[in-house]
C-alpha cells in the first residue's frame, strides 16, 4: 500500500511537470500505429524484443494486424451508433518498465485530447506492473489472454504424422501437458514413439530418424541446433511452436512446421486508410487465432461502450452526449462466435486455419491445410483434404506389432502423470454419468422382479398364460440394452479408445435389434390371429424362427463392421454413420408401429395389442426425438444422447409392456380367486342330443371379455327358486349333479397348445334350464309328490341316455314371447336347441303332446 501511494505521488509529479511544458508536448505521439477515432482505445502489443528492443516478433505483426481489421471492420458496420472507433498501438518491447512508462505516458495525453477515452488494453502477463493504477482508477486498465489451442494443435499435428509417418524416433517436449497429450494422440492414432524426453538422445542405430519437437521459439532453436550439430544421417525435423512465433529460418530443409496463414505485412503501410486495409486483410486476418485474442477483446469493449450509449444517450443524441467515465470492469465474456457474427464474417469462415509446410532448400511449401473450428468447446479439427493414412498403423491387429513403443507402455512419475491424466479414472466426469447409471440399476432391477414374478405363476399357479419363453427373451433384450449404457459412461482413455467405441457399436446395434426383432414377431402373429389364420392356436415355435430371422439380419451386419471396419471407432460412434448403423432397427421400428396399429384393439392375452400399439407410438417419438439431438448437438456430447436413446427405449418397453402385462396378470389372479370361492370347479362334458361336431364360432378371450356389446349378458326372469340365471350361480346347485367321470373340453391358449381349459369368471349368463321327469306322468302309481325334478346343467353334465328311451318321449317347444297356441303333429320335428351360449331368446319350454297337469317341462338352452 506504501508503494502504491509513492506511485500515485510520482505520477501527480510528474503530470505537473509535464503540464508546465510548452503544450506542443501533447501533440507528440509515441504510438507506433493510429487509427483515428471519438473513442480511442490505447493497445500495448509485444511487437519487438531484444536488448535494445530492435528484433521484431512476427507474433505481434499479426496482432497489429488483426486489431487494426477489428476496428475498421466496427466502424464499417457502425457497431457504435455516431461514433468512431480509434486505436492507439504501442510497443512493449517484452519490457515491464517500458509498459508502465507508456501507461503513464497515455495517461498525460488524455488530459491534452477531447476524445473520449477507452483506457488501455494489454496482454494479462503485465496485470501486476499496472496494478497500482487499476486500484486507484487513474486509468481504465483491460487485459486479454490469447486462445489456448495446445490440444488442438498436437491432434493437427499427430493426424498429419498419422499420414506420412509410421514411427517416431524422438519426441523432445518440455511441458508435462503437451507430452502426455501427444503420447496419448499418437496411442491412438497407431504412431509408435519409440523414445521422448526434453534432451536430445538418440540410439547410435538409428538411420534417417523422424523427430518431433513442441515448444516455444527458443527451446526449439536449442533443440534443433544440437541435433544438427550431431553427425549422421539426415533427420526430419516436425516442429510445433506452441506460442504461434515463426520458425521458418529455424528449420533445416526437408523440415515440416505446424504455422498459422502468413500475412501480407505490407498493408500494414495503409493500416490507417480503412479503404486500402480491409480487404486485402480479410482473408488472413478471420482465420488467425488472434482473431479469439486480441480481436475478441476489443470487441467485448465496444459492446460495453454500445450499452454505454443505449444508457445514456437517448436516440438520435449520440454524438452530442456526455458519457460518463468508461469501466472495462463491467465487461462480459462473449462466445467466439459472438466475435465473428460481430465482424459479419460468413459462418463457413468460422475457422481457424492452420498450414503444415515443409520447408524446401529456397522456400515454405504447404503440404496440408486445417480448420479448427472455434464454436466447439474442444476445437474439432477437420483437414481441408482428405489423405490417405499410411497402411501399417498400430491398430487393431497391428496393435502387437508397437507394445514395445514407449506411448503404448505405461508411464509413472512426473513425466508420465499430470493433472490431465490424474483426472482420467474408469467413468467420465459429470453429473449425468451417476443420473444414468442410477436409472438403469432401477431398470434392471424391475425387469428382475417382472421375470421372476412371471417365471413363478408359470411354476407355481395353474393359469392360462401358457409358455412364457417369448416374455423372458423380451425382458432379458431389454436388460442387456440397459447394459449398453455402461460403455458409455467409461473414459476412452481408461480402457484404449479403438477396442472400447468397437464394442459401443457392437453392443447398442445387437441390443436394439433384438428388441424389435421380439416385439415385431409377436406383433405379426397378433395381426394373423385376429385375422382367423391363428385364432385357435399361436405357435411359440414359428413365433421364434421369425425372431431368429430377423435378429441374424442385424447379427451379420453388426459383426462384419466390428470385425472387418477399417474406420476408426471414436470417429463413427460420433457421426452420422452410427446412425446408419442403426438403419436396420430404424427399419423394424417402423414396421412394428404399422403392424400394431392394426392388433390395437385385439383383446387377446391380457390386451396385448393395446400395449403393443401405445409402446409403439412411444419409442417412435422417443427414437425421433434423441436421433435428432444426435444431429445437431456436437460430437463430444453425442454420447449423452445416445444414453438417453438406450434407456428411453428400454423404459418405453417396461412401462408400455411389462408392467401393464403384470397388472393384468395380478388382476385377473384376484378375480380367479373370487371366483373359485363362489363357484367351485366344474368340469363341462359333452351334450349327448347336440352334434359335437359343430365347431365353435367363437374364442375364448370374448368369454373372458364379453363386455363390448356381447349379446350373452342376457337377464332371465326366475321360475324355479333354485334357477342359475346370472352370472353368479349358488354354488350348493352346482355339485349336486357332478359325476365322478367329468369330461374336460381341449382347447387353445394365446400361446400354444393347452391339454385343458377350465372355467374361468365369464360374464355371460346361463339360461334357465329345468327337467321334469317324463316317466312320473307314465306311471300312475307314482305320487306327484315323489315326482323328481331337477335343474338342467351345462350340456358337458347332462348324463346319456338311450336312444329308445328319448323316442318314447314327445314334447312340444314353446319359447316365451313367441308362443304358438297350435298343436304340433305326432311325427313334427323340433327345431334343434344351440350349443353355444350365444342365444337369442332366454328360455323355452318343451311339452308332450298330452300336456296335463301332470306333464313333465323341460327348460333348456
């Protein structure tokens, strides 16, 4: 604090001073560029360097550069609504004391000027010098930082080693993040690296070595003069200045440089006529990493002088204004695409571009070009032209041939572990990997308990589900996707990136493909029931061929790309031919929404098809809409998404099928018990005066569901007390009449075939039926009184009797409501009685010819 206001003193000294001097002083400018302007902003750039401040740095040509296109291209498109931006560069020369000099010196010359000033704008390195003034506001004081591209460009630099080069022989690098970034990027890429370090060593054997140098300007000098100074063959020099200077008069010949797009350092010339500067300048200047440096900050600053003005100065009063003192400390971080929509820049310029050249015996020739893309939170980097890789990488069975390769060991200590790498542990950071895992350990838990539920009342219960193989196989599918999951959630540099993004592919496509496969085949079979070809009887054999078939479509394509792709795995589970990839399941997706949209209303096997069709529905606009966040979003949140595919379809399938499939199954358990308590067990035989041979026109689930406009719900008025007409019979009448030689119906399932069916809780209602012994009105000694009479029963109960014991018997048929008052003939025959529960009239009476008081009725079906 001492210090500060001994500054503060000598700065009030010294502008007295300078305030008795002639005021031609303030006319003087020390700045080594100017573009005029109301509102000027003062740049201090590191533009020379040395002892005597005399070596120019081609670095901060470029940032001349780049800032003076900034501000002529604000002015052009009138950023700032009547005024001008003007700009002030000053020289560093790498010089802390020449730095806060200047500061002081701008400081005095805004006191001698109108214009409004902006304060100064500086690299962040030189934060510290400047302190004092900042505290003490006696400057508007901005600092920026220049664009970290390291990651970037060591990917750049690995991909186009990955096309000329098969081994390096040297890798020299000073920093920890830059080593074990490139070991890693070349692991991957199939580069072996037979030996790295920051000392130049290399093996007496070693012919034509391939070394690769990062670093800044002075370490790769030390470098690459050493190893020239070395006698031997010819070595191939592939250097990376991470602190973008030029290094082109470092290089011997036949040397490759990772270097930025030069720039035509001639405008700087014209660099205060907008009409000379600006065109010419575009096309290096919105692709230089400057751009995102220190182009980026001064337009952050001229947003925060916009919204000045918008605060202060009412429309159409800009130029006559009085603002108030500019604050940079109110400044906001913009995205970098903010800086190019800002500077109108095309978004197919968005990009950073960079040059490999080699360097001949004359003269620079560029062998390859890239764009890094700023929008991405990583900077993809994409070559301007594809080029082939060479043939014999280390990948996938080339892999043996490098596990003596120092890249593909693992490293230990200082050089081998840094905080990038300690951060590498088996799951990725982020919240969501603990969300999904959660979620899934959920779903699997509840398809447990679904399959076990299913498997017991299969063992245990004596129900008409029939075999529940084609239920489990679902259950199982849909657990092995929720599995798919886990791959994702793991670092590719855990477990080698190539052989884990192989087996990501692998797994979602099989476990897709089986759970449509599963559904699909059921869904057909559902279709061909309710259209008469399988009413009867669903076979569980064919059902399973027709999975079979179609999961080894998708089987054989699955396992030909992950054994004979050539293309890398990290590459395509992050782009658009993973979706390809899943074409086939796109395929059966859509032909099982088809398909169930024609069983929705089948009520078969606890309404299966309506499930079916709402399951449908749901994965199809789950599908849509997680293909489509796939698209747009970047490739390094790709996976995300497809987390969010697996588990939507999996849980789509629980909730729309399993757990509905479950309550019906309850449900219809606690009505069979009810029903059990109230009836008993009957067993149906057969009807000795009806043709067995008619076939019954009706299945079985319409008596389980009888509900929607069945004409079997029919009321009947009681005329015996011990009548059953409803639905709900006393069961004390119902054993009275079993025999001990019952007779069960065969009969089909929704699965297959069943060796019986049994009565189950219908909703239609019996008939009143009531037999009056015949033989009674014969036989006049017998007393009404011990006159038998009993209550007719289903036709599997009533008991043969023989053929010339019923020809002894006439009768006539009177149904109620339609009675006919004449006598039929002795020989007339009744019409036949229905054997089926689908009657149109509820009761009828037959009676002999001689009906008297003593006659024998029989009321049946």
């Amino acid at each position: 604090m001492t210090l500060s206001r001994v500054l503060v003193i000598l700065l009030a000294g010294v502008q007295t001073v300078l305030g008795m001097e002639d005021q031609n002083t303030c006319l003087k400018s020390k700045s080594l560029f100017e573009i005029p302007g109301d509102a000027v902003l003062s740049v201090f750039l590191d533009i020379n360097h040395g002892l005597y401040c005399n070596v120019t740095s081609n670095t901060g040509l470029q940032e001349v550069f780049t800032a003076s296109y900034v501000v002529h291209a604000l002015n052009k498109y009138e950023s700032i609504p009547g005024l001008l931006l003007g700009l002030k560069i000053f020289d560093t020369c790498n010089d802390e004391i020449s730095v806060y000099k200047q500061a002081i010196q701008t400081t005095v010359d805004a006191d001698c000027t109108e214009r409004y000033e902006m304060g100064i704008l500086l690299p962040s390195e030189y934060t510290t010098i400047l302190e004092p003034l900042r505290n003490y506001s006696v400057l508007p004081i901005s600092t920026y930082n220049e664009q970290n591209l390291t990651r970037p460009l060591i990917n750049l630099m690995v991909h186009y080693l990955s096309t000329r080069f098969e081994t390096i022989d040297l890798l020299l690098v000073n920093h920890d993040f830059a080593l074990n970034l490139f070991l890693d990027t070349t692991k991957e890429a199939g580069i072996c690296v037979k030996n790295y370090g920051d000392t130049f060593e290399l093996e007496d054997d070693e012919t034509e070595p391939v070394i690769a140098v990062i670093g800044q300007r002075n370490d790769l000098r030390q470098w690459i003069e050493r190893g020239e100074k070395l006698q031997g063959s010819r070595k191939t020099w592939i250097a990376l200045p991470i602190d973008g200077s030029n290094i082109d008069d470092l290089v011997p010949p036949g040397s490759y440089v990772v270097r930025t797009s030069p720039f035509n350092l001639d405008l700087l010339q014209d660099v205060s006529s907008p009409d000379r500067f600006l065109n010419p300048a575009n096309s290096p200047v919105i692709h230089s990493p400057h751009l995102l440096g220190v182009g980026k900050a001064i337009v952050e600053l001229a947003q925060l002088l916009q919204d000045l003005q918008k605060r202060n100065c009412p429309r159409g009063m800009e130029t006559s204004c009085v603002m108030p003192r500019f604050n940079p400390h109110t400044r906001q971080d913009i995205r970098n695409a903010d800086v190019y929509n800002a500077l109108r820049i095309l978004p197919k310029s968005h990009s950073i571009k960079y040059i490999v050249a080699m360097k001949s015996q004359q003269e620079m020739v560029d062998m390859a070009a890239y764009r890094i893309d700023p929008a991405s939170s990583k900077f993809k980097i994409a070559p301007e032209s594809r080029v082939p890789k060479m043939p014999r990488l280390c990948l996938k069975k080339n892999a043996r041939n490098c596990e003596g390769c120092a890249n593909f060991k693992k490293r230990f200590g200082h050089r081998g572990v840094t905080k990038d790498t300690l951060d590498r542990g088996l799951l990725k950071p982020g919240n969501w990997i603990a969300i999904f895992l959660t979620v899934v350990v959920c779903g699997t838990f509840a398809c447990g308990v679904i399959a076990v539920f299913i498997i017991y009342r299969f063992i245990v219960e004596d129900v008409l589900d029939g075999n529940p193989a084609l239920t489990i196989v679902l259950i199982l599918a849909n657990v092995f996707t929720l599995q798919t999951v886990l791959p994702f959630c793991i670092n590719d540099d855990y477990l080698g990136a190539e052989p884990l993004n192989s087996r990501k592919i692998l797994f979602v496509t099989l476990a897709f493909g089986l759970d449509f496969s599963v559904m699909l085949s059921r869904a057909f079979f559902l279709v061909f029931s309710k259209g008469g070809v399988f009413t009867a009887h669903i076979n569980g054999y064919l059902q399973g061929l027709m999975v079979f078939f179609m999961f080894c479509v998708q089987l054989a394509m699955s396992v030909m790309f992950f054994v004979f792709s050539t293309h890398e795995s990290a590459v395509v589970v992050r782009s658009l031919i993973f979706i390809a990839l899943l074409g086939y399941d796109i395929f059966l997706l859509v032909i099982l929404f088809i398909v169930c949209f024609f069983i929705s209303q089948l009520p078969r096997n606890y309404r299966e098809g309506k499930c079916f069709f709402g399951t449908s529905i749901g994965l199809l606009i789950a599908w849509a809409i997680w293909l489509t966040c796939f698209i747009l979003v970047e490739p390094e949140s790709r996976d995300t998404v497809v987390c969010f595919g697996i588990i939507s379809t999996a849980y789509m399938i629980i909730i729309g099928l399993l757990i509905p499939r479950t309550y019906y199954m309850v449900t219809h358990i606690a009505r069979g018990k009810e029903f059990v308590q109230r009836f008993g067990s009957t067993d149906l035989g057969p009807d000795p005066r009806t043709s067995t041979l008619a076939r019954q026109n009706r299945p079985f689930y319409d008596y389980v569901h009888s509900g929607g406009g069945s004409m079997t719900n029919l009321q009947v008025t009681p005329v015996y007390p011990n009548y059953y007409g409803s639905s709900s019979p006393n069961q004390k009448y119902l054993g009275q009449n079993r025999g001990s030689d019952t007779r069960r119906i065969p009969g089909y399932n929704n699965y297959g075939y069943h060796s019986e069916m049994r009565e189950v809780n219908n909703t239609y209602t019996v008939p009143q039926v009531c037999i009056e012994d015949a033989d009674s009105r014969l036989s006049p000694v017998v007393e009404r009184s011990n006159l038998s009479s009993t209550y007719a029963r289903p036709k599997c109960h009533r008991k043969r009797k023989p053929k010339e014991d019923r020809d002894c018997i006439e009768t006539d048929v009177y149904v109620e409501g339609n009675i006919n008052t004449s006598r039929r003939s002795h020989d007339e025959i009744y019409p036949a009685s229905p054997s089926n529960p689908k009657l149109t009239q509820t009761e009828a009476t037959i009676r002999e010819e001689d009906e008297g008081e003593d006659s024998t009725r029989i009321t049946r079906f």
